[in-house]
C-alpha cells in the first residue's frame, strides 16, 4: 500500500486571524507521523502546521482539521 504525500502548510495567528503560507522548502512534505521534510512538525492529515496543532510533541496532537495522532 502506498502513502500518499500531504504538502507542507504552516499556519500562524496574525492580528486576529490565521494566515497560511507554503512551506519555504520546496515540494517539502508531511510524512504519516507528522514529521514535515523541512523538520517541523505537521498534520499528516491536512499538511498544516504550526498555530493551528494543540498539545505536547510527546503526547496525543490534535489540528484545527479534526485529526489527532501521537508523533
């Protein structure tokens, strides 16, 4: 079975609201365990990272999208 690549998007808060922006590496992407190309860690659901993920790098992680999951 093949995983398919989700694009690495961060998320950031900004007077009052999110604005997302393409990651700066290109054709960086969000692997199954949340862990982005370029490092940081991301949504293996929905690809973004940054404001929009809740909790701890060493416990459950949730998204705005809905998805949690443990990196």
């Amino acid at each position: 079975m093949s995983v398919l690549a989700v694009a690495h998007i961060k998320a950031r808060y900004d007077e009052g609201g999110f604005m997302l922006e393409r990651c700066e590496d290109p054709g960086c992407s969000v692997d199954p365990g949340g862990q982005a190309e370029c490092g940081r860690l991301a949504c293996p659901a929905c690809g973004t990272g940054g404001a929009n993920l809740t909790g701890v790098p060493e416990g459950p992680i949730g998204c705005s999208c809905g998805h949690v999951w443990v990196a």
